[in-house]
C-alpha cells in the first residue's frame, strides 16, 4: 500500500504532467497501471480529485486542494531532511535530473557517474528525453535544457555557453559548394531536426534580429544525433551546438559555414526550483555539471 507521502508525489507528479498519458510515458509505465493508482488515490480519499477528459485531466477544487497543500508539506519534508544533515560536506539522498539524449548521453551521464564517485551516498536517476523539457520540473529536482527558457518560474544557472552553427563534410561541401550567404541555403540539401509537421527554419541574427531562414531538404529526424551522422557521412549541411559538433570540426570531419552570420544564444542551462531552499546536495550536483561540462568542451 502507497503511503501518503508517496501518494502526495504521484498525484504531484500527476497534475504537472497534464494527462494519465504523460504521466504514464514518464513514469514508463501504461496509463491503466496509472488510472488504477489515482482511482485507489480517489478512493482513499472518498473524494474525485481530476476529471479525465479527451484534453487531458482537469483537476476538481478537491484536487486543487489536495495538489496544493501537498505541495507545501513535501516542502516541509525537503526542508527538514536539508536542516538535520549532520555533516553538510557529507552529501546524502536523492538527485533526479531530466535531460535530452544528445548531451545527456555524450556529457551528463558520465558526469554523473563521477559525482557519485565523489559523493556515494548520493543516489542519482537520469531520464534522457527526446521530447522538448517543459517550464516545470514534475518529478525531477534538475533539468539540464539547452536554448531558450520561456515562460518558466524555475531558476536558471548557466553551465556552458553555447551557439548553434552551421556545419558540413568536406566532401560534402567540395561536391556541393560552400554557401557565402544565407540564402545560398536553399540551394543545398539541410538536414533537419524536426519535432512536428511543420516547416523547417533555422534562425540566425540578422541586424541584430532574430530570423527564421526556410531551409529544405530530403532528410529530417526527431533526433540530433542521427542528424549529426547523416552529416558527417556527406548527406548535407546540419546546424548543430557548438558542444556538439567541436569536437568533428577539431579532427577536420566536419567544416563550419557561414560563421560571418550569428545566430542565437542556445546556452546549456540547469533548471531548479529556486523558489525554495535548494538541497545541498542539488546545488553540488550543478556546480559539479558546470566544471564538468566546462572541462569536457573546453
């Protein structure tokens, strides 16, 4: 039988999510194994706290409550574990961090594994996503996101500064041509990382402001790591993060084009609740990401 507590942290996790989908897709479970646990949770309670609907979960004014007021008394727990640690250069407890495959699998995930070399008593889960993060963090203390944060209430810390560049193989581009401006981008094939069905841009800085160039091309995929390989094998030209694709550019794999033409800022940022007292042992783990990633990239 769930305790409160952990019934607290489901129907949290739950109401962030927006949807028994979701929930199910991080949890990695399926939305009856989850239907099941909010009925029990309903049942419990003797009240309905969400309404299931074909948008989502709406939650009821009990629901509200219940989120609400359980919200504050996990904060309470939080905050009580973080005032009795006996030694705070001894780090304990857990650290859930939520980030995209590419660099979650090349940077984070060693990383990781080192702090808790350092730090054994540390216990660690990382989820690498290939979905886009969201402003808020249900279920995880860290974020690790790279480019714009909109509309989030989260506290940002920066751990490596990053751009996006175009980039190409040199027999691509002796096949090819090199491109001297922008738009001699639509003469060439652009790999593409695309999330929905909508038209490719990449977006550049242009008089200093922001831009969205239509770029075509016959290869497109939801992951960027596939695109950095179709790139390196000659399929065409790919914007990529510097932190990426450096790394190719050093051993002469991959050329950088139109590197006259800035582009946005795309840092690799930590996302956090900053609203309340940050556990020690989470702020460690960030500054450990940021010396980490700064060393590996460097």
């Amino acid at each position: 039988m769930a305790s409160a507590i952990d019934d607290l942290e489901f129907f949290a996790t739950l109401a962030a999510a927006g949807s028994l989908t979701e929930a199910a897709r991080h949890w990695g479970v399926s939305v009856s194994i989850v239907s099941r646990r909010l009925k029990s949770l309903e049942q419990r309670l003797g009240t309905q706290l969400a309404n299931r609907g074909s948008r989502g979960l709406e939650l009821t004014p009990e629901g509200r409550e219940y989120r609400a007021r359980g919200a504050e008394i996990l904060q309470q727990i939080r905050d009580l574990e973080n005032s009795i640690t006996a030694d705070p250069k001894h780090l304990a407890g857990p650290v859930r961090v939520v980030c995209t495959i590419g660099i979650g699998r090349l940077h984070i995930a060693p990383l990781i594994h080192e702090f808790r070399s350092e730090h054994p008593d540390v216990e660690c889960m990382l989820e690498l996503t290939s979905l886009p993060l969201s402003a808020s963090l249900p279920g995880f203390d860290v974020a690790v996101h790279i480019g714009r944060v909109r509309d989030s209430a989260l506290a940002i810390r920066q751990l490596l500064p990053n751009r996006r560049i175009v980039v190409g193989a040199p027999g691509y581009l002796a096949a090819h041509g090199i491109p001297q401006r922008l738009a001699d981008l639509k003469d060439h094939c652009c790999l593409v990382i695309r999330e929905n069905e909508g038209e490719s841009a990449w977006r550049f800085l242009v008089g200093g402001k922001e831009v969205g160039v239509p770029v075509r091309g016959v290869l497109a995929s939801n992951d960027g790591m596939a695109v950095t390989d179709w790139c390196l094998a000659g399929a065409g030209l790919a914007m990529r993060s510097q932190w990426h694709v450096e790394p190719h550019i050093r051993r002469g794999e991959l050329v950088q084009v139109l590197a006259d033409v800035a582009t946005p800022e795309a840092h690799v940022v930590a996302l956090f609740d900053g609203a309340h007292r940050t556990p020690v042992r989470v702020t460690a783990l960030i500054d450990f990401l940021r010396a980490g990633l700064a060393r590996r990239c460097a």
